[in-house]
C-alpha cells in the first residue's frame, strides 16, 4: 500500500490536463472493454500515463481482461469506506485502473456524500493521469448518459452488424440530443475484411451527417483475430501477449490516429472543465 501511495503522490506533483474519453456501444458482445484495455496500453506506450474507470454497472470486466484481482470498486471509494489510493489499482507502471463493482448501480440513487465523493475523485485522476479511459456498459442509462455529456470525448465502438450500427447510431443519437457539440469517433471492430469496415464506418458517418448533422472521426478498423479470443482465454492484453496480430497493429494504427489529432494548447484549456460540466450537469437533479 506504501508503494501505492508514493506512487500516487508523485503524480500529484505532475501538474496535468487530463483528456477525459468515454468508450461506448450500443450494444454487448461488440469488444467495448477489449478496445479501451488495448487502447490504453497503446496510449501508455506513447509515455502518457492512464487510469481506466470501469463504469460498466454490474458487470465490470476490466479487471479479469487485465487478469489482476481487483480488491475493492470505486463504490467502495462512494460509500465512504475507503480513500481513493485504496481503490486505485496498479496494472503497468503507467497504467492504473479502478473497478466498478458489482454494487455500482447504488450510485443511481444519489446522496450528497455520494456525489462529492465521485467529483473529488475525478478532480484527482484528471491531475495524476494524461488520459482518463472510461469504459462504459453497453447501452444507454440516466447515469451514463451525464456522465458523457461532461467528457471530452467519445469513441463509438460497432461491428459491422446491422443490429451493431443500428445501436451505435442509436447511442450517438442520444449523446448528441444532450450535446451536439460532443466530440466523436467511431471505430469498427472484429471486420473480416477492410471493404465491410470501411462501408460500416462511411454508412455511419453519412448517417450521423444526415439525421443529426454531426461529423463523426473515423479512427479506423480491427480485423477479425484469433488472437484477440487466445487473449482473453489467457486474461492478457492482445496488444501484450501478440505483438505482432492483426488487431495488435489495427489498435496501434487507431492509437496514432487518435493522438495526432490532439493539439491542445496548454495556455488555453480549462483544467477544471470536466469537473465544472459534472458539477452543473449532477447538480440538477439534486434537491
């Protein structure tokens, strides 16, 4: 725990301007958790440091992707029965994760101590860490839905199913109806060649410009890949344990990609700009 907390406290004197990014679907089985863990490792390869907020209520996995054991949830962190460094998890020496727990759905029903809880600890993680990944559960609640409304931005991740698109168009309907100003990229996962990818993704993206006058990034594809299920039958991260897979190089690629369109100017952002959108969205429905 020593260890933790040192770690912890040298972060803190890192002065940093977190990038908040919320990894969505519209629907399970689409490989949501195994992009935003791949995501993440290729986000720390580059020297950035990432902490993961599993917010997939009731049925957080990020931990057995990960293949740690996670001792406590962030609800354990809400109910006041521990502090932060507690449930702060370490995975690579730049890269932190917190579980969500089985009991996460209690956050729903909001209590004051509650919610000064979660945005101190949210105005903790955007100082120690470059990136905060937040892995969602598949759909859309009330809870999911502010919590999106405040971060920075969103990565849609959709098959090439047509129930996958249909869901994902979905999600982003409903992200955009709350703020059209929400930034967002899509990416295809599990594609068994580049052309059905790419007609996904261009299908999507017209669509978005269409009905909802929104400009979607494309990020790009991951193929289809043995590998990605070996992986996970061994709980290790396929961006670890197979360098050189067809989604291991799909990932890195979407990773650069990404990263390249990061031009933030230091003298112009608000570092307190995720925890204010949180505080003006949560305090509305609060008596």
């Amino acid at each position: 725990m020593g260890n933790q907390a040192e770690k912890l406290r040298l972060k803190m004197e890192n002065k940093r301007i977190s990038t908040s990014i919320g990894v969505i679907s519209g629907k399970g089985g689409v490989g949501k958790s195994n992009f935003s863990t791949n995501f993440s490792f290729n986000l720390a390869e580059k020297g950035y440091e990432i902490v993961i907020v599993d917010m997939d209520i009731g049925m957080g996995n990020i931990h057995i992707l990960l293949g740690e054991k996670s001792r406590y949830s962030l609800i354990d962190y809400l109910s006041g029965e521990y502090i932060l460094e507690d449930v702060i998890e370490s995975f690579l020496s730049n890269i932190d994760y917190l579980s969500g727990g089985s009991a996460m759905a209690k956050v729903i029903e909001w209590n004051d101590s509650m919610f000064d809880r979660l945005l101190s600890a949210f105005e903790l993680l955007q100082q120690r860490y470059d990136y905060i990944i937040f892995d969602m559960g598949a759909g859309a609640t009330e809870w999911s839905l502010q919590l999106l409304e405040a971060l920075d931005d969103i990565i849609v991740i959709s098959t090439t199913e047509p129930t996958a698109v249909m869901d994902a168009y979905s999600m982003m309907k409903y992200v955009n109806t709350r703020n059209p100003l929400k930034n967002m990229h899509i990416v295809c996962n599990r594609a068994l060649t580049t052309d059905e990818a790419n007609q996904t993704l261009h299908r999507l993206k017209s669509t978005a410009q269409q009905f909802l006058n929104k400009n979607l990034n494309i990020l790009g594809s991951i193929p289809e890949d043995i590998h990605v299920r070996k992986a996970v039958q061994q709980q290790k991260l396929f961006s670890i344990l197979y360098e050189r897979a067809p989604a291991t190089k799909a990932v890195q690629k979407i990773t650069t990609t990404y990263t390249s369109g990061q031009s933030k100017n230091l003298n112009e952002l608000d570092t307190n700009r995720f925890i204010n959108a949180l505080k003006s969205i949560f305090s509305k429905g609060r008596g």
